[in-house]
C-alpha cells in the first residue's frame, strides 16, 4: 500500500524553512570540523578586550610533521606528540587589544628548525585579552595549574623533567616559573622573554620568576623602564643595550602603539634571531652596562668551549659554568643593530700613553668591512667613548676610551 503525505498550508511554509535549517547546520559542522582539523590561535578583538574574557586555555601541538596544522591537544590526548623528545612551551602575555602575537608564528617554525622537537603554543587569550592588566595577571597561576595537568599525563606517559623546555614571554615568564615552582625546579629549563614587571617588581621568589624554577634560567631584559622585570631572575641575565631603549624602536608616543609595546617585544625578536642566522650574539658578563661601555669587561672566562655567553636558544652552552659560579646568578651586556640580524661586532681600543704632556688633538679609527665599506669616527680629547657604525652588522663596532694612541683589538 502506497503511503500519502498530506501537507497544510503552514506545512509548505515549514519545508524550506527545514531545509534552510539543515543546510546551515551542515554548513556549520563542515566548518567546526575544518577548523578543529587545522586550529589556529584564538584572534579576539578590542570589544573583547573591554568586555573581559573568562579564562580558556588551548594547546596547539607543532612537530615537524604538521609545522602548519596545529593539532589540539590535552591532558587526557597527547596526539601525536613524542614523549621522548624535547617539548617547548611557549606562552604569551597579557593581550590588550585580543590580537594573536606578531612573532608567534616565527618563533614555532624558527624552533622546528633548529632542532626535531614537539612545540607546544600555549593559547590563553581568552583570560589573558583584556583592558584591565590585573585581570590577566591574576590568571597566571590557574594558567600554571593547567599546563601542570597536562606534564603529569606526559610524565605518565613516559616523558622526562628533563626534556621540558618553557619559553615564556612577558606574563608567561612567571607562568613559567610557578609550573617550574610546582615541580620543585626539576624542569629541564626556563627561557624568560622580558618577564612582566608591573605587579611583579619586588615581589619574594615564590610569587615570580627566579633561578630556582628549573635547572637553567636565562632571561632578556628589553624593556626594564616601562612593561620589563628590571632585577636578574635567572642564572643568567641578559640586558641588550643596557636592558632600556632599543635601537630602532620609537622614541616618541607619535610612533604610536609600537612606541609602547616595541621595546618590550625585542626579546622575543632577539630570541628568534638567535634561531636563525649565522652571525651569533656574544653577550659580556659584567656588573653593570657602564662599566660593559667603559671596557672594563672585555674578558669572559678561560677555558669555556664557548669564550662568551650566547644570547638566547643557545645560551645554556654556559649551564655548566654558570651553575657553579656562587651565587650561580649572572649579568651579561650587549649592543645591538637596528634591524635584523641584530648582531654587531665589539672592538676594544686599547689607550697606550707615550709620555704625560698634554697634547691636543685627535685619533682617526677606520673599520673596513668584508663587502669592502669603509667607516671612521674621530676620537678627541674630550670625548671618553665613541661609536663606529656602518651599513651591516659586520661593519659595525663599538669602540670606548680617551684619546692618544690607540691599538685595535676584537673582542
């Protein structure tokens, strides 16, 4: 028997009003399903930022498999994440404005190339986008608690303390160091990238970064005047170009939004130089940059397989050394370029006096660089420091001391 369908009137009106329906849901899932295939980091706006944002952390495993696609995972799904190698974190700060960081990107492939290793973006911009900083940074230890979770499973699973590796940048640098707190400072390492200063400055170990979070820590202080941490928090402290303003960032507030946040995201941009060029920055320990621009520190050590320390990726070459210095706590100096790679070479002028008559004039230093540029500067009598620059980071050279006869040395 043949089955009739009756329809009313609000029937036909119903139909495409369900296929409509149906259509949009399908749609929907299709594109939930594309997005939990390939996430990406949460991207909020200012509204949201205004609004406030309850706390969501996300994990978003990178491996040299998927350097694109990140895969999502958690404490109860590791995905295809190796246990048995090298995991970094890496952690964000405080987003004013909801804005996925610039840098983010860079940092995950630079690091994949350095060396095979999972790469674990730590997504907390739902908690950490806000307009009201204390809000963000009252998150941080709830950030910690989770991150927490998810090592326990990895450690059950089979991996090591030694192995975890956190890069924690302003806020996510004393994240790091509350996860390293909780494991009694086992972890492999800490990376701090200008830890967060406001609500942190002056604060007892326990409640920020400090040595004691992990087998090595190392810093870069960018910005120690304004958003930075400005005391050492780690075993070894770097502060290129004092720790203060960076060359190439604006000096005025008609720079705009980069005059703000500029000096404060150099770590990170020094960090991700040090991943992947071949012109390494050499930083020299010392107890203050005054005394690192009067020469007074031209030395780092004998019998170092490195002579200097390295500034970022490849600054635990000195762990050894470090660790056994009492306290194992210190502080390296360095000058930078304006612009990529960064680096630049330091020369030391040694001042040798013939006689003690006071005589007038001035000493001519010229540099010739490898394409063949050559610079000077003048030296008088009454300037005790002057600065050779020229076009590219192997043309360019610091060189302090007075004026008299002058012998080239690189450091």
């Amino acid at each position: 028997m043949g089955h009739i369908l009756v329809f009313g009137t609000h029937d036909f009106l119903r139909v495409p009003m369900l296929r409509l329906c149906f259509l949009i849901s399908l749609l929907c899932l299709a594109k939930s399903d594309t997005d939990e295939a390939c996430p990406s980091f949460t991207r909020l706006s200012f509204h949201s930022a205004v609004v406030g944002t309850g706390l969501n952390v996300r994990l978003m495993l990178y491996t040299q498999r998927n350097q694109i696609c990140a895969q999502l995972i958690n404490s109860t799904a590791l995905g295809s994440l190796n246990v048995t190698k090298t995991t970094t974190f890496i952690i964000h700060g405080f987003r004013p404005t909801g804005s996925p960081p610039v840098w983010m990107e860079e940092l995950v492939q630079s690091l994949l190339n350095v060396q095979e290793m999972n790469v674990v973006v730590v997504d907390w911009n739902r908690g950490a986008t806000t307009v009201i900083y204390t809000h963000a940074s009252g998150k941080t230890r709830k950030v910690a608690l989770i991150l927490k979770e998810f090592i326990d499973e990895m450690l059950a699973k089979g991996a090591s303390l030694d192995n975890i590796y956190m890069i924690g940048v302003s806020l996510g640098a004393h994240i790091s160091g509350f996860v390293g707190e909780m494991y009694a400072g086992k972890l492999g390492r800490i990376t701090g990238l200008d830890p967060a200063g406001p609500l942190f400055n002056g604060k007892p170990a326990e409640d920020r970064l400090d040595p004691s979070d992990a087998q090595f820590v190392d810093v870069i202080h960018s910005d120690t005047d304004a958003l930075g941490y400005k005391e050492p928090l780690g075993h070894i402290d770097f502060y290129p170009n004092g720790g203060l303003d960076q060359p190439g960032c604006p000096k005025t507030i008609f720079g705009g939004m980069k005059y703000f946040k500029c000096d404060h995201q150099m770590s990170v941009f020094l960090y991700i130089a040090s991943l992947q060029n071949n012109c390494s920055i050499s930083a020299y320990p010392c107890d203050s940059y005054r005394d690192y621009r009067n020469g007074k520190c031209v030395s780092c050590g004998v019998g170092q397989a490195v002579p200097c320390p390295l500034l970022g990726y490849f600054a635990d070459n000195w762990k050894d050394y470090l660790l056994d210095k009492d306290p194992p706590m210190t502080k390296a100096f360095f000058d930078t370029a304006e612009k990529k790679p960064f680096c630049m070479y330091h020369y030391f002028v040694d001042i040798v006096s013939w006689n003690k008559n006071v005589r007038r004039g001035f000493i001519t230093i010229k540099l010739r660089g490898e394409d063949g540029n050559v610079t000077e500067s003048k030296i008088d009598q009454v300037c005790s420091r002057s600065k050779i620059q020229a076009q590219g980071p192997a043309n360019e050279a610091e060189v302090p001391g007075p004026s008299r006869q002058a012998s080239l040395v690189s450091l």
